[in-house]
C-alpha cells in the first residue's frame, strides 16, 4: 500500500487534481458566462486536462474489490448537460467518427457538444469528490478508475468534443453580441516538490475563481 500512498501524491496526480477540479468548477459556472468566453476557456482547459491525465502515474493498482463511492446524479449530469446546449444553442450539435457505433455505420455520427462535456465532467467530478474525503484507500482507488476510464472513454470524447469547439470558434461566427472573455493557460511548476497539503490545495481550487488564477492565465 505505500506505493499505491505515493501515486495518490504524486506531482502528476497533485497537478491532476488541481486541473480536474478547476475544471469541474468552471462547467458548474456556465450559466454565468457567455458562449465566446466559454469555448475559449474550453480550448484551453481541455488540452491541458488531457496532458495531466496522460502523466497520471502507472503503478497505481486496485485496493479495494468494490468501487468507491460515486457522487454525480442523474439529475447532476443532466444539469450539466442543459446548461451547455443551452448556451452553446445552434452550435451544440456536431458530427463525430470516433464512436463504438461507427463500427455499424458508414457515415458519421451526430453528437452534442453538451453531451460530451457532461461525459468529461461525471468521472472528473466523482474523482474529485472521492479525493475531498481523503481516505487513502478510496482515493487510490479512485485514481486508477479515473486513469482507465480515461483511457476507454472520457479521453476520446475529450479530443472529439476539442475538434467541435475548434470549429465553432474559427469556421463559424458567433453572434456580434456575445460578451468577450478570459482565458487561462498552464503555469504549473515543473520542478517543484508536492505535500498532501498542495494536494488539497488544489481541491479548493475548483470552488474558486481566484484559486484558478493561480494556474490559468490569460
């Protein structure tokens, strides 16, 4: 179990946390942001979750036969989800090939953006709401379940969801009125040293605005 204790505070997995929840926080906020700033701060937060994902430590294993416990209702997910279509609005609709049904269909496959996001946001924000108890154990568990599921599933609707943004943002024309914003990008330091402290620091970073400034710039 102390190999499995040090993947929970790893720098990778510290650095993880921070972005996850930072992320989970800023789609929980879409309702107080216009479209413009909300898929410029999506291109950004994206890619930069998927890196940290990526670096995730590999030597973690299951503990515990049964899964930790899950947070995300129907009824939260489906909250994400209206949220986004609402905002994003005509825009939210796009075609998508790198589906399991693409195996039974020649053409491509219409998709939400909306839907995406909320398949992205679930396990981040059950990960994370794991990660708050702090019980080493669950919060092991939780790592790896989020690492796999990260690589079957919520990885690839990351990419395809980044593709779609990409294209609302520079192929098409938003509407003249829509308010410009933010965004902010990776300063992690590379060469720092990390304690369960900076770990928990990062939780709280998705609650507020101001902790996110610290890693997300303009």
């Amino acid at each position: 179990m102390e190999k499995n204790t040090s993947a929970i505070y790893d720098k990778n997995t510290v650095e993880f946390v921070t972005v996850a929840a930072g992320f989970c926080g800023f789609i929980e906020r879409t309702d107080e942001i216009g479209r413009r700033p909300f898929i410029d701060k999506a291109l950004k937060l994206l890619p930069l979750l998927y890196l940290k994902a990526s670096l995730l430590p590999e030597y973690a294993v299951r503990v515990d036969e049964s899964d930790p416990e899950t947070f995300v209702t129907e009824v939260d997910y489906e909250r994400v989800r209206g949220r986004v279509a609402a905002l994003m609005g005509r825009y939210d609709d796009y075609l998508d090939v790198f589906l399991d049904d693409m195996a039974y269909s020649d053409t491509p496959i219409g998709q939400t953006i909306s839907e995406s996001i909320a398949d992205i946001y679930q396990p981040l924000k059950d990960f994370v709401c794991v990660y708050r108890l702090g019980l080493g154990r669950t919060m092991n568990d939780a790592l790896v379940i989020c690492r796999e599921q990260f690589g079957e599933f919520w990885g690839q609707r990351l990419l395809n969801v980044m593709r779609a943004l990409h294209d609302v943002k520079y192929n098409t024309h938003a509407e003249a009125d829509e308010e410009e914003g933010g965004v902010p990008s990776s300063v992690f330091d590379v060469d720092a040293g990390y304690t369960e402290d900076d770990l928990y620091e990062g939780l709280e970073a998705g609650d507020e605005d101001e902790e996110q400034d610290d890693y997300i710039t303009e």
